[in-house]
C-alpha cells in the first residue's frame, strides 16, 4: 500500500461523511495540505499525460491532412487548367455548373505598381492635390485609394483625367482571373 493510500484511510470517501468533515486540529490541517500537495501532483501529471497525447494527436492529424491538402491542391490545379482551357476556347464561359459544385472565373482589377516619389512629383505638377494626403509631420503620400478611381488602364500606362495624361510612376499589371471551386454540400 503507498503513502497517499494509507493517509486516504483516514478520510471518509463518501459524500455524507465528507459533508461533516472538519478541521479541528493541527494534525487534520497537515494531513490536509498533505492531501492538497498530492492531488495538485497527481493533477499535473494527467496533464502531462494528457498534453503529451495532444501532441502527438495534433501531429498525426497534420501529417494525415498534409497529404490530403497536397491531394487537394493537385485536383484543383488540374480543374483551373481545365477551365482556362474552356474559357480559351469560349471566352464567354466565365463558370461551369458540374453536378458537385461550381467551377468559376473572376477578373480581377489590374495591379498598379507605384514609383511613389515619382508619382507624388508628377501629381504636384499636374495639379491634382486631392490624391495627396498630408500629414502633421508635412510628410506627403498618394492617396491610392482615391488615385485608383481615377486611373484608366491603358495597355501598361495609366491615365488620368479627360486629358488622358500618362500618370508618371504608375504602371499597370493586368491579372490573370481568379479561380475557385464551389463544392455543393
């Protein structure tokens, strides 16, 4: 029999009797502390235990999904080719309902790639001082949200204004369409 069993004998088991238990004396006090100190270790190792299972849960469960997202990732690429070769074909066909889901094309806005220095030069010279935003520190910088609402692609230029004047240090990137695949549930 071990330590903690044989101190367990002194204290009743049963929820009646631990409802009149009572510290009444030093002895009772230490055997108390005794039994706090052993319940914490006993807690700490479930944990242990329990943190260690975790563990090498968390570890079976990645290496089972990486092989089943590299799976993933091979099918879908095989389904984006698939429907870009569709859409080279027609390029009216943007989507394609299939019977367990939805594969679909989207355009996507073209990339603007800023020079900012150049950029911020070439709006003071043309005047268009609400793209820019000044800050307390006078430090000033293009409001590309703004500048973007403005801008019309032209081919890799950029162009603003009825003038149509070439944005300097701006060019355009045009973007492939994004691909997605839709499962039905």
């Amino acid at each position: 029999m071990e330590l903690h069993e044989y101190l367990d004998q002194e204290l009743p088991q049963e929820e009646e009797q631990r409802k009149g238990f009572v510290i009444d004396n030093e002895q009772t006090a230490n055997w108390v502390m005794r039994k706090l100190a052993f319940l914490n270790e006993k807690e700490r190792q479930k944990r242990e235990i329990a943190d260690a299972e975790m563990r090498r849960v968390d570890e079976w469960l990645e290496n089972e999904t990486a092989a089943i997202n590299r799976d993933m990732q091979f099918f879908e690429a095989a389904l984006e080719v698939y429907m870009r070769k569709v859409n080279m074909e027609d390029p009216k066909v943007k989507s394609l309902k299939l019977i367990h889901g939805k594969l679909q094309l989207r355009k996507q806005k073209p990339k603007l790639i800023c020079d900012d220095d150049k950029l911020l030069q070439f709006l003071k010279d043309k005047h268009y001082t609400p793209l820019i935003n000044r800050k307390v520190k006078v430090e000033e910088k293009v409001d590309k949200v703004k500048l973007k609402k403005l801008i019309i692609a032209r081919g890799v230029q950029a162009v603003i204004g009825c003038a149509e004047n070439v944005v300097e240090g701006v060019s355009i990137l045009e973007q492939e369409p994004s691909f997605s695949v839709t499962l039905n549930d």
